[in-house]
C-alpha cells in the first residue's frame, strides 16, 4: 500500500511539473514566433527603405519593341492653320493683333485660327518609344489654374491633355479660376466645359494667385497624383505615362517633363533644347532661374540618354507630384503671395526633407512664353514687392550660413522685409526632420557654384550719389548689354538705380556686372564663376577708381559717366551710397 502511494505521489508531482512546463514551452515558442516575424518584418522596412533611397526605376528599355503606352500617329489636317505645330502668319502690326497682344501677352489672332485639336510634332529622343511602364500607375489629376486666359489658348490646353492621356490615368482636367473677369471665362465656358466630360470647373471667390490657388486645386483632386500645368500648354506624344512611373516608383519624387516652346507670335511649335542635350535648373543668388548643362558625372550614372535625371530645381510651371505627398510637405507655402519663388520653395523643401526633383526627358510640353504679364496683382499690389516678399520667406525657412548671406549680399534690401509669420513652416521643417541647405549645396546643388560662386559682402549698396548733385545718381539708363551707363535724377525705387560695390572689387546691378571699357562704365554680363574685379572705394576722398594702374575714376560729366584722372579736388568725381 505504501509502495503504491509513493508511486501516486511521485506520478502527480510529474503532472504537476509538466502542467508548469507546458505554458513555459508554448511562451517560448510564442516568442520565437513573434521574433521570426519580427525579423522578417524589419527586413520588409529595410528593403523598403533601400528601394525608397535608391530610387528605382520599373520602366523598362525594350530596343525597338513599341512601348505599352505608344499612341498611333494622329494624321494631320493638312492646309489648316498652325497644323503639325507649323505657324501662323498674321498682321502684327495691326490693331486687332496689338489689341490681343495687350489683353493677353501673346497672339491671340493667331491662336485662334488654330483648332483645339491640332497635331504637333513628336520632338522626344528616339529612344523613348521603346520605354514599357508599369500597368498600374497611379491615376492624374491635371490642374490648371487661369485668371483673364484667352479662350483657344485654355481650351487647347484641355483638348490636348485630354487627347494625349491615356484615357484609364486621367481622371479629370480641373480648372481653377482665378477670379477672372472676361466674359467668355463666365457662362460659356461652363457651358463648353460641361460637353467635355472630364473636364471640371472650380472659382475662387476672390483672387488668391497661382500659388494658393494650385494649393486649392491639389485639395480639390480626385487624382492620386496631382500633374500642374499652365494654362497655354499643348503636350506632346505620351506625356503623362513617363512622369507617373517616376511617382509610381517613388512617391516623393517631383517628376517634371522637358518643356518645347510655343510661340507667342506665330504659335510655331519648337524643341527648346538642342538634340540630345540635357539641362537641369539652378539659380543665381538673387533667385533668377538658370539652367545648365547635366554634368557629365550625372549623365554617365544612366543607362540610357533617355532616362530621368535628378536637378535641384525647375522653372515651377509644369510639374507632376503625388497628392498626399504634396499636402503632407503642407503644398506650396500659403504666406506666398501670387506668383514668384514657388518653385525654389517645393524645391529646397523636397529635397532637404527627403525627397527629390526629376526631370523626365520622355515628357515633353508645349509652353507658350508671354511678352509681358498682362495683368497686375490685385489687392495683393497694396502688400508691397510681392516676389521680394516671397523671395524672404524662402531664404528665412530654408537657406542658412553663407547661403543665406550671399542671398542678402546679392538683394540686400530685401533683408528690410518682413516676411510674415513663418512659424508653421519652421514646424513643418523640425517635423520632417530637414537637412540643412549646407547639406543641399554640397550634395545637390553642388554645380550651380561652378558657375555661381558665393556673393562676397559688399562694401556699399543702393544709390550712387553724386556729391557735387545729390539729386543725380548712376542709372543704367536702359542700356543695351555692351553699352555705357549714365546719371540721371534719383527715383528712389531701386531698380535701374541700384548698385553694389563689394569687397572684392566688382560693381553690379541685377546679375549684370558694371565695366570699366575705355573712357566708359559699360553695362555686361557678369563673367561666369567670377565675383571679382579692380572697382576701388577711396575713403577719405569719396572716389571710385578703376585700380589698372591708369589712375582712373569714375566723373559725371552731364548725363554721362566717364572714365577720367582721377582728382580729389573734382567734386563731380566724389559719390555718398544711400540704400535703395
């Protein structure tokens, strides 16, 4: 009996010991599970994250075999006017021209000869028929925004997209009106519009500017990808499948098509570029737009000539970028005002914030370039220069250090600015962790100091006075490039009148560069990679010499400004500098 207890005993101590053991075993299992997932999961991001960093590109290159998205050659209505992108000839010189001209910048005579529907000439690189593009690429909205447009030149627009797009990526051409006040932009657009099936209308209660009002149009897309376009465009063959695989491969990514022009005069339609040339956009340090060859270094990474290719900015009309991406980097900055910086805003800010700018030679727009902006800033024209304002708020949220510096050395007035409540901006850059703009030209913008150094201070700035008339100061004069500048009454508004002497010894005005040539000062374009010259303040006597070796410094002699021996006792030689 004792025998048999025991073996009970050590039996249910067994059972016990086992009942411990088994949710011990089946934890750890769980554990070991939960590890494995763990790992599997974590390698998933890693991929992720090395696919997002390298960018990777699904198109694929298939030598003569017709890309997926080709369309067939649309014949041309041969003998009707501006057919295959050829021009239209008209009286420019009459009143119903100049008339046209004045309302809209361009000719509108000539527009409107040519159908909505006309054919233009392919002008891609040949290599971009054979390029195959993922199957499911994200859905377009096109976004245009219009104030006071002609007719032929918006409509145009829209019959082009809408006919060059795969109808299944294109879910809509919204119309953002500006405000506009024309007629033919009320009622009978609404009613031309609503025949078009794609095509939406939306107004703003009052004038907002192209840039809030692109804010508006991305808020309002049913797209998953938001393409801008002016609104005196005509695209060219495929355009659209190119600049969405970009996206669709990486949704930070600004995808920005090659842009032909159109003419203002004839409606011609031409390539901008040279066969096979590759430009990417830079800037000088006053916020001009400038391009420049692709370096080599850059051109040789690709595959194919025919590829997409990094640019630390574009020109800002023509874009296609994700719409969650978009309004998530906060649009375009809403303290902008109208028009003027936009596009080196969404630059810097994408790019410093992670994501990046392509150009996409295989998406090709037509572009039609105005005379003159036709019409003014609205209510906005009572809030000072509104481009110089802008200007400040870009160079306030993202520029530091020297750069900052070489901006305000290149524009000093407009550090006087006041730029406006930038705080949720400054949130947005802490938010997304943003590099630094040291990090963006080093990495990024690394060739625009090639041929655009770092602007030295300057010594002085604004109106060059004269001594011996306080009320006469340097003025270009409108000189022609090459031609001698003179001195004229003081206007006070910069402009013309506004000068910069800096430190190491080069006078400018604008980007253009003040020489001494023979007995004049000559108005040129300033050498590339050059922030240097021989222009010499001489204190204690109020001179300006050319240091040459000839003694020479600068005289108004009447409306003139000459190269003469330099006297201290001439007052006319003897200038005071009052910021303008």
């Amino acid at each position: 009996m004792r025998i048999y207890r025991r073996c009970l005993l050590r039996i249910g101590v067994v059972l016990a010991l086992v009942m411990l053991a088994v949710p011990f075993i089946l934890l750890m299992q769980d554990h070991k599970r939960v590890k494995t997932a763990a790992i599997a999961k974590s390698r998933d991001v890693e991929a992720t994250v090395k696919t997002v960093l390298s960018g990777p590109n699904t198109a694929v290159f298939r030598k003569d075999v017709l890309g997926n998205f080709e369309p067939k050659p649309r014949p041309d209505a041969k003998g009707s006017p501006g057919e295959g992108g050829t021009a239209v000839k008209t009286d420019m010189k009459s009143k119903e021209v100049q008339d046209a001209i004045k309302s809209y910048g361009f000719n509108m005579v000539a527009s409107d000869k040519i159908a909505m529907n006309r054919t233009i000439p392919d002008t891609r690189m040949s290599e971009c028929k054979f390029w195959h593009y993922p199957k499911n690429l994200p859905q377009a909205t096109v976004v245009i925004v219009f104030h006071n447009e002609g007719w032929s030149t918006l409509l145009r627009t829209v019959h082009s997209v809408i006919n060059g797009s795969p109808d299944h990526l294109l879910v809509e051409v919204l119309l953002v009106d500006d405000f506009s006040v024309k007629d033919h932009l009320k009622k009978p657009l609404e009613t031309y519009l609503n025949d078009l099936g794609k095509a939406k209308l939306i107004r703003n209660s009052k004038r907002e500017g192209l840039i809030r009002s692109r804010t508006i149009g991305a808020e309002n897309a049913a797209g998953e990808v938001v393409v801008f376009l002016d609104a005196h465009c005509e695209v060219n063959a495929n355009w659209l499948p190119p600049l969405l695989s970009r996206i669709h491969d990486d949704r930070t990514i600004i995808a920005v098509p090659i842009v032909d022009g159109i003419d203002m005069d004839d409606f011609h339609y031409r390539p901008t570029y040279a066969a096979g040339s590759h430009f990417i956009g830079i800037f000088e340090w006053g916020f001009l737009y400038k391009e420049m060859n692709l370096p080599e270094s850059e051109r040789k990474k690709r595959a194919h000539d025919s590829e997409p290719y990094k640019s630390p900015t574009h020109a800002g009309g023509l874009l296609a970028i994700d719409k969650n991406y978009f309004l998530e980097m906060g649009g375009y900055d809403p303290g902008m005002m109208v028009w003027g910086g936009e596009n080196f805003e969404l630059s810097f800010k994408v790019w410093m914030c992670g994501g990046s700018v392509e150009w996409v030679p295989c998406s090709r727009v037509g572009h039609v370039y105005r005379h003159f902006m036709p019409y003014g800033f609205g209510e906005y024209a009572n809030k000072g220069p509104i481009i110089d304002l802008n200007y400040k708020r870009v160079v306030e949220v993202w520029m530091d250090g020297v750069y900052k510096d070489a901006f305000y050395a290149r524009l000093p007035y407009i550090k006087r600015l006041d730029e406006g409540d930038i705080s949720k901006q400054l949130q947005l850059k802490t938010e997304h962790s943003c590099k630094s703009f040291a990090w963006f030209m080093e990495n990024v913008a690394w060739m625009l100091l090639k041929r655009f150094p770092v602007q030295p201070n300057n010594r002085v700035w604004g109106e060059f006075r004269s001594l011996a008339d306080d009320k006469m100061c340097w003025d270009t004069q409108s000189a022609a490039l090459g031609g001698p500048i003179g001195i004229s009454g003081c206007h006070h508004s910069g402009g013309n009148q506004r000068y910069r002497l800096n430190v190491e010894g080069q006078i400018t005005t604008g980007e253009r560069c003040i020489h001494a040539r023979n007995s004049n000062l000559v108005f040129e374009v300033c050498p590339d990679a050059k922030v240097s010259d021989k222009w010499k303040l001489l204190e204690e006597t109020k001179q300006i010499q050319y240091d040459d070796g000839s003694d020479k410094c600068v005289e108004a002699k009447g409306k003139k400004l000459k190269m003469e021996a330099c006297d201290s006792k001439n007052a006319f030689q003897k200038w005071q500098f009052a910021p303008a």
